[in-house]
C-alpha cells in the first residue's frame, strides 16, 4: 500500500497520511523521508513542523562551527566559496600541459 493511501489515526481522527499532511501543510516528500530515511513513527512524521529553510541553514551552520575546529586547518580547496591563489592555478595548469 502507498504510503499517501494509508490511514492513520491521530487523537481520535482518521485521514489518510495524504489528507494529514494537507492539513498540517507538511510535503509529502517530508513525510516519507522522515519515516524510510529518518526511522520516525507516522504520528511524528506527521505532526512535527517542518523547519523553514533559514532555520535549517542556521542548524547547519552551527554543527559546522563545531566540526571545523575539530579538523583543524582546511585547504582552501575544501572550503566552498574560497578560490586558490592565482599563482597556484597557473602551476597547475602549466603542469598539465606539459
């Protein structure tokens, strides 16, 4: 059975996890990743807020704050955003023609 087609029963309610995810405005996709990838009961799936995506950068950002540090000094090849010298891409493309 597809998992929109199933019903569920929440305090006393039964709707399809479809018609629940309508009327708690959470996507579809959501739901199924929170069940199958995250290992969450249905109810969970279904009544938990999703975060807004400035929310979940701002999640992000704090876990890299505390990975970075960890690692220690990173190349600025591994940090997004952060471009090599200049002299350093000339030797590399110099060493590749030749």
């Amino acid at each position: 059975m597809q998992l929109g087609r199933r019903s569920v029963t929440i305090d006393g309610v039964t709707h399809t996890v479809r018609e629940w995810a309508n009327e708690n405005r959470i996507p579809m996709g959501v739901i199924s990743s929170r069940i199958h990838v995250l290992g969450w009961s249905i109810e969970k799936a279904l009544t938990t807020k999703p975060m807004s995506r400035a929310a979940a950068g701002r999640v992000a950002a704090d876990k890299m704050r505390f990975v970075l540090p960890a690692v220690g000094k990173i190349s600025p090849e591994f940090v997004p955003g952060v471009r090599k010298p200049r002299a350093d891409r000339k030797q590399q493309k110099c060493a590749r023609v030749a």
